[in-house]
C-alpha cells in the first residue's frame, strides 16, 4: 500500500500544494515553520478525521488549529493504491463535521465508495486512529507505541472476528472502573462504606443488646426492692402489734400489784384488830409505799425501754422503706429513660439486616467481576504470549542497525534493557536512544500486523534527536525499512543518507 500523491489547499499553513511519492524512501526537507507537521497530519486527517473536535482549546481541537484564517473552504485529496484496488480520497471541510464534504473514489472502477463503514484509514489498515498513531504514524514528539485493541487484533490474525478482542480495553476498562468503584478497601468504594455504615449499625445494635441486659438488671433490682418494701411494711406492722401487747403487759402487771396491796391492807387490818397498832399500821403504811415505789420503778422503766426500742426501730424501718421507695423510683425512671433509647433499636436491626444481604450480594457481584478481569487479562495474556516472539526478533532484527544494546519486550509492549545483570525500564534511556527502540519497536508491531499488504509510513522528523553517527545508522536502518515500506519522512536537515 502507498500513497501516489497529496493535494491540499487552504490547510493550515499550507495552501496549494501538490506532491506526488514515490514507492520507497520520500524524503521532504523543508525550514522550520513550512509546515510539515501539518502536512503529515493532513495525512492522518484524510485518513481518520480530526480529532479533538469537542476541545475548546484551539490547539486541541484540530479542526480550529488547521482551519485557515480568512475562514474560507480547506481540504485537499489524498490518492492511495493498494494491491486490489486505488481510491482519491477528497475532503472540504466545514465549521463542523456535519458539513464536510467527503468523497471517496475508486478509480479502477471511477465509482463513489458509499458504503464505507468507519473511516477510510479503518478500511484500508484495518485500525483505528489512536492505534495508526501507535504504529504506522511517528512524531518527533511521540515515539513510543503501546497496545490497543486493533493492534492486538491485527497481532493475532484476528480482523476477521474482533468483536472479542477489540473490546478488550473497554471490557477491561468498565470492570476495573466498577472494580473501584465497588471496592470494599478504597474509601470512595460503595462497599468500603457500606461496611462502615454496616460496622456503625452493628455498634447500636451492640449498645441497645447492652442497654436491654441493663435494663433487665435493673428490672431484678426493682423485684428486690419490692420484696423488701413488703418486708418491712411487715415489720412496722409487727412492731405496731409489739407495742399493743406491751401496754397490755403492763396493764395485767398493775391488776396483780393491786391484789397484792389489798392482802398487805388485810394483813395491817388483822394487826390493828389485834390492837398491835402501831405494828400494824407501821407495816401497812411501809409496804403500801414500797409496793408503789417498787411498782412505778420496774413497770415503767420495762415500759420505757421497750417502747424506746420499738421507736427506734419502727423509725430504722421507717427510713429504709423510704430509701427504698426512692430508689424503685430512679430506677424505674431510669429503665423508662432506656426504652427510650431503645425505641429505635426494631428499626436498626432491620436495617442492618437488609445491608448485612445487600452488602453479601454486592461483594459477590465485586468478586465474580473480578475473577472475570483476572481470567480476560489471563486469556489475553496468553493470546499475546503467541505474538510476543516474532515481535521480538523482528525488533532485535531492527536494532542490530543501531547497537548490540539487548532489550527485551513483555506481552504489553513495555521496553526494558539490561544493565548490570538487572532489567531497566526503556524510560531511563536518553532522548536519541529512546526514539531509536520505540521506532524499532513500531516496525517490529507493523512487521507482524501486515504479513501481507504493508501500510505506509509516516515520520515527522523522528530521528532529531540523533548524533551523527546515530544518523548514519538511521540511514541504513531507513534503507532496509524501504525495501518493504513506502516511507514518507518529514525533516528540516537534510542527511547524506537522504536523495
């Protein structure tokens, strides 16, 4: 496949050019400022279409950056034969895409082509521009390559049936997003608070388990209390009765003393009758008094004790049955303090019955999701491992161009050399040698994705950044590739290898 020729008009920078290519090493030498950048993304354009229309920035958006500014009508054409068939490719382009005027033509059979689904560079390299940008179409600002769906597609003889693999990156994308966006470890993941919140209903619900025990404790404390309350309403009962029989103690105790002092006054009576006076009245008088002192002594000294008792424990009693009414009080104001607070616990239980089932669900979502991830990066892995082997002796072969430096290449592409016995990242490479094994590693890609019609090549000044002896090893490297390749290479130098 190459391009015969290039028409652009009002482009950019560029307006009226007309340029025809030959089928090896096209090299075009211009100073800085004509425009070659934009000429090669004219190429790109023809082929994919601007990108970056929905950027605000005009440098971004490259259907504002390459409009003209008088604002008149640009495009150009593009004439690309294949092994089948040769198409001229014409564009104008409007303010927006809906206005572009876009024509494509067959020329063998001087037919419009309607029917083209995509754009024509999909049609003809069977890739999509971001991958066109990794392969076939270099810039001295990007070197690097990478992977993409087409890329692996075209890698593993699978353009016939891509669906697959061409959804390798998004599929792979929309997981890993759903993967972070579930995760249960990040902090911004669903099931990350979901457990917190989880946690945080399990606490109340730990608190109210706590907070009914206290409550049946006190509950047993109120039971006791009211036993002891009755007790003691008793033992004032009790003490009332005590006090009854005592004062009737003494009652039946004065009804005998009384006898006793009736036999004493018979006994003076018999003693006067005897005419014994004196004697008789002597001993009347004498244990009348005694039998009344004796009497009023022991009675109301037994009397005064036992009542003083019966006092100060009915006040005893008294007291407690106080403190313990008090404290049946507080106690069961406080057990109605806790049921207030456990008024909610119904609602936090089913709660944190419906999140511990809807975090059971989500996780198992979270993990079949990620066991998905990890067996599509495996199958991919492995179909890759098919295709990493030729990539690299096609690589290793494009090297030995330039130096005996030994790189080596993993499945997604990534470049590592090794330096004193350990592998190192292609990042730590200078300028010059990291464009020469990303261009190295292009090559390679496109050697093995177009086993049969090679694409051509675009190169935007991609050896700047070169030494002269590194040069004369491009030149040599630039011959070998146009044995196979139609290369188109842009440059404000002009070398020795160049014609």
């Amino acid at each position: 496949m190459r391009i015969i020729s290039c028409k652009i008009y009002n482009f950019g920078r560029l307006s009226d050019i007309e340029m025809d290519f030959n089928e090896s090493v096209n090299t075009i030498v211009r100073e800085n400022g004509w425009g070659k950048s934009t000429f090669s993304a004219f190429i790109r354009i023809m082929l994919y279409g601007f990108s970056g229309e929905r950027a605000r920035n005009d440098t971004d958006n490259e259907r504002k950056r390459y409009r003209p500014w008088n604002h008149g009508l640009y495009g150009g054409s593009i004439r690309i034969s294949t092994s089948r068939n040769e198409y001229v490719v014409k564009k104008i382009f409007g303010e927006k895409e809906k206005d572009d005027e876009i024509q494509i033509i067959n020329i063998h059979t001087g037919k419009m082509i309607e029917n083209i689904q995509g754009s024509m560079g999909k049609y003809l390299l069977e890739i999509d521009e971001e991958s066109y940008k990794r392969t076939a179409f270099i810039t001295s600002a990007d070197t690097t390559t990478g992977e993409s769906d087409d890329i692996n597609a075209k890698l593993g003889n699978l353009v016939d049936d891509t669906k697959d693999v061409n959804r390798y990156e998004d599929i792979c994308r929309l997981l890993q997003d759903y993967l972070n966006k579930m995760s249960p470890v990040r902090k911004t993941g669903y099931l990350y608070k979901m457990k917190k919140e989880k946690m945080s209903l399990e606490k109340e619900l730990l608190a109210g388990y706590e907070i009914e025990k206290k409550i049946n404790d006190i509950g047993e404390n109120i039971i006791r209390l009211r036993k002891e309350d009755r007790e003691l309403l008793n033992r004032l009962e009790s003490m009332k009765q005590e006090k009854i029989n005592a004062d009737n103690n003494i009652k039946s105790s004065g009804y005998g003393d009384i006898i006793k002092i009736f036999v004493l006054i018979i006994s003076a009576a018999v003693c006067i009758y005897l005419k014994q006076y004196i004697p008789g009245i002597a001993c009347l008088c004498i244990s009348f008094i005694l039998q009344i002192i004796n009497f009023n002594k022991n009675k109301n000294k037994d009397y005064v004790s036992k009542t003083e008792e019966l006092d100060n424990e009915r006040d005893a009693v008294n007291e407690r049955l106080q403190k313990v009414r008090a404290d049946m009080i507080y106690a069961q104001t406080e057990i109605n303090e806790l049921r207030k607070e456990l008024s909610g616990i119904d609602e936090v239980s089913r709660r944190f019955d419906d999140m511990k089932k809807e975090y059971e669900k989500y996780f198992k979502e979270y993990q079949i999701a990620e066991k998905t991830r990890n067996y599509i990066i495996k199958a991919k892995e492995n179909l890759s491992s098919g295709y990493v082997v030729p990539v690299l002796k096609s690589f290793k072969k494009y090297l030995k161009y330039f130096d005996s430096m030994n790189f080596q290449i993993d499945i997604n592409m990534n470049i590592n050399f090794e330096e004193s016995g350990m592998l190192r990242d292609a990042a730590f490479l200078s300028e010059g040698y990291r464009d020469i094994v990303n261009i190295c590693l292009r090559m390679a890609l496109i050697d093995v994705m177009y086993e049969g019609e090679a694409p051509f090549i675009v190169m935007d000044d991609v050896f700047v950044h070169l030494d002269d002896e590194k040069i004369k090893e491009a030149g040599r490297f630039m011959e070998r590739l146009s044995e196979k390749y139609q290369l188109l290479y842009f440059t404000a130098r002009k070398n020795e290898w160049m014609n």
